[in-house]
C-alpha cells in the first residue's frame, strides 16, 4: 500500500508558500504523491449537500478560495523532483477535451513523467448547469471526454468522432512522457466502477465505509474479469479524512471512516490493505488547519501511522 497527502489547494492555505512548504515537507518525508482538489465555480444557492461526510447539509461556501489545481501542480513540479502529482478529482468535462488534455500533458512533460489523474463526474448540479451541460447527461459526457483525451495523448493524427465532441485534422503536441499517463476514475457508485474498468487505470474513492469499500473491490473485480481485464491492473485507492481522537468516537462522532484512537486507524488502514486498497491519500481532516499544523500531521502520519501498517505488509508471504 502507498501513501499520498492531500495538497491545500483549497481554503485559506492554497497559498504558494504554504503548498510549496508542505509539498517539499511530503516529498522529503517519503510520501508516494500529492493531490489536489477541483471545483471550477461554487453555487450561492443549491440544494445538494456534500456527499462524502455522515452529518447532513454540509454545503461548500460559494467564496471558499479554489486554486486551479493544474497551477497548483505545475507550480509544485517546479519545487519538487520526485513525488506524484495528482488531482482528487479533476472535473473534466467541465472544460474542453482538448484544452484538458493540453494542460495533463504540459504538466506530465514539466514534471519528468510524475502524472496521476483522478477524474469525476461531479455531484453539484450548478456547477455543470453554469457550463450548460446537463446534470443527468455528466457521466456520457465524461466518457466521451475521457476516450478522446487518449487519443489525443496516444495517436500521432488524433481522431475522434463522439456526440459532445470532434477532433480531426490536428496535431497534438506534446505527448505526455509516460506511454500510458494513469486515469483514476473518481466516484463511490457502481458506474464509477464501471467507468474504471472501461476506461481507467485505476477506481479513486472519498471517504467509503470499510464495509461498502470491500463490496465496491469485490464488484470491481467481477466487473474487470467480465471485461477480460486483469483486476491487479485497476489500482484501488481512497482518498481519506484521517482525524486521531483520544477516544473510540461515538457514531455520531465518526464522520468518516478513519477517524477514532491512533491504534484504531493503524488497525483500519491494515483491514483497507487486506481488502485490496492500494493506495490511500492521507487528508487532516478539519478546515482551520494553519501551515504548521499542517506539517505537523505529515510528520505525525510519516512516523506514528504508517510503519505499523508498512512493516506488516512487508512481513507478508
């Protein structure tokens, strides 16, 4: 199992400074990658509550500061040398294929090859509304968007002849470094899962109970071997809210699944790897946090959570 960090590129620490600070701090700790996050507007008035969080009526505020995260990363990839560079999840098909593409494959040859996309369909019907898309139709949109981004990246004369979009007559430079830059489908749902077996490299959750997480990989699974895929070939990872409590957490107190006394999150994070989880991205959890208490918990994850759960594994036939 491999460990990354979620990136600030949101909130009151999506400063240069403070996201050059922990993406060095990260990189220098050993940390796999980093991921941002992505919203391209936020609505003043909606309905739809933040879906990856128990307590209800969690909205997102419509001033909260959002950091494109393809700046944030190409200006990460100028101050690191190492670490993966991801976005959890980037909302594609809010933007031109062509224009998304350009941008993934500019970062991937700035950063020497260190790309890993998760892309979503989204769950705030405004957001697509504004780009007069609509929201029942995001997940064909997606589709179309995804497989003509791989033949933009792939094909020396790119074709593609889809409903929503059309390229033809074109080239398309640069390619990204890597021959097969990585997809990580975004999404709890079953057509999510579906999504990653037709088109991805991977299935990237938020915040999925343990439970419902091993009846998703199981699902996976089966899906992948309907298709003929080896399932080994579609990464598995969560991007996870980690909050360490003095005290077993009520219900109530238990907003996602790792949340509760150091030995109960190792003990988690043990059950996720032996479930078939392959990579999580460690997210402190909480909106407040300042630069130093930030750092403060990559420190904490580096040194007290994860080499209980590495040394296991390596232990491991």
């Amino acid at each position: 199992m491999d460990f990354g960090i979620v990136l600030p590129n949101l909130g009151p620490l999506s400063t240069a400074d403070a996201m050059i600070a922990i993406a060095q701090r990260a990189e220098a700790l050993g940390f796999a990658d980093l991921w941002t996050s992505d919203h391209v507007v936020l609505p003043i008035k909606s309905n739809t509550s933040y879906p990856y969080v128990r307590a209800g009526n969690v909205r997102l505020d419509p001033h909260y500061r959002v950091i494109d995260p393809m700046i944030a990363l190409a200006g990460i990839a100028t101050s690191t040398t190492r670490i993966g560079l991801g976005v959890s999840v980037y909302l594609a098909a809010l933007r031109n294929p062509i224009i998304a593409a350009k941008l993934v494959s500019s970062l991937d040859q700035l950063s020497g090859g260190r790309v890993r996309l998760g892309v979503g369909a989204g769950w705030i019907p405004e957001e697509y509304e504004t780009f007069g898309i609509e929201f029942a139709e995001r997940g064909k949109v997606l589709d179309e968007h995804l497989a003509c981004m791989r033949a933009l990246w792939t094909e020396s004369e790119p074709r593609f002849n889809g409903d929503h979009y059309q390229v033809d007559n074109i080239g398309f430079e640069p390619k990204p470094v890597q021959a097969r830059l990585p997809l990580w489908i975004g999404g709890n749902s079953r057509p999510a899962r579906a999504r990653a077996v037709k088109l991805g490299d991977g299935w990237h959750v938020i915040d999925v109970p343990i439970p419902e997480l091993e009846q998703g990989i199981q699902d996976l699974k089966a899906r992948c071997r309907t298709a003929g895929r080896n399932p080994k070939d579609v990464t598995v990872s969560m991007r996870a809210q980690v909050h360490v409590m003095p005290h077993s957490p009520s219900d109530d107190e238990r907003f996602a699944p790792l949340v509760g006394t150091q030995e109960e999150i190792i003990r988690d994070l043990k059950r996720m790897r032996e479930i078939g989880v392959d990579h999580v991205a460690l997210w402190p959890a909480g909106q407040n946090h300042s630069l130093e208490s930030y750092l403060e918990q990559l420190e904490f994850f580096s040194t007290k959570l994860i080499p209980d759960v590495v040394s296991e594994s390596v232990q491991q036939p």
